[in-house]
C-alpha cells in the first residue's frame, strides 16, 4: 500500500512540475480580409480586390515578426477559411484563427497590441479597397498550481 501510494504521489509531482514549465498565457484572434468577389474568367488582374493575397501577405509578415525574434512566443495559425469558397470566384473574405501563447503576460500583451494595431489598416500599399480585421476572441490564463507544503 506504502509503495503504490508513494508512486501516486510520484506521478502527481511530476506532472504538477511539468504543468507549470509548459503553461502559457494564450491569447486566440480572429484575423480577416475583406475585399471583393469578382468571377474569375471575366475579371482582370488590376481589377482583382483579392483578399487571399494580401491576407497570405500579412500573416508571412506576423509570422517573421514574431516567432524568430522570441524564442518562448508562440504564433500558430488555425482555421483558414474564405467566401464564398467557389472554384471560380474571387473571394471577398480570407479568415483565419490565430493562437497566441508565451509564458510571460507582458511579453504576449506586447505580441497582441503589435497584431490589434494592424486591425482597420490596409493590409499593404497595392491593396487599395482591402481591409484588414483582427478581434480578440478568447483569453485564456494558466492555473496556477502550488504546492501544500
């Protein structure tokens, strides 16, 4: 009885110290386009307001800017999704989730402000009627665990 409650209490130790050493604060956006539909075989390159390019654009430009400058952020791009999602039509929405994580709260507030200050601008100098939206839509904070010693 000794010895199996000993290698419980084991166990719980172990997966207590490996939850504190790998939670982080995570933050979740919603990142979206906006541009127009046009019908792909009648619609001309300089008359294109695709979203999906300049969103490709803007997530390459987060992407370098925040994973190979931190070492402990985290910059994971989920769901990608546009509309209307026909074959032949350009779409007038590009959307993703993105999940934020880094163990230090200031660090990661510093990580949201630079993406939000992005939000409501024109995702780059040729998109000239796109929009680029980013919401935050969770926040989550890691439990804390201490020890009852």
């Amino acid at each position: 009885m000794h010895r199996l409650r000993a290698t419980v209490q084991a166990t719980i130790r172990i997966q207590a110290a490996h939850f504190r050493l790998c939670a982080s604060e995570s933050r979740w956006l919603n990142i979206s386009v906006i541009g127009q539909t046009a019908h792909a075989g009648t619609t001309g390159r300089s008359y294109r307001r695709n979203p999906l390019q300049a969103f490709i654009a803007a997530l390459n430009g987060l992407y370098d800017a925040i994973m190979p400058s931190d070492f402990d952020a985290r910059f994971t791009i989920g769901r990608i999704s546009v509309l209307p999602g026909s074959v032949n039509v350009i779409p007038d929405k590009a959307m993703c989730t993105i999940d934020l994580r880094h163990p230090k709260s200031v660090r990661l507030d510093g990580i949201e402000r630079q993406i939000m200050s992005r939000s409501g601008s024109k995702p780059n100098d040729t998109a000239a009627s796109l929009m680029l939206l980013v919401d935050l839509i969770c926040r989550l904070v890691p439990l804390t665990i201490t020890s009852s010693r």
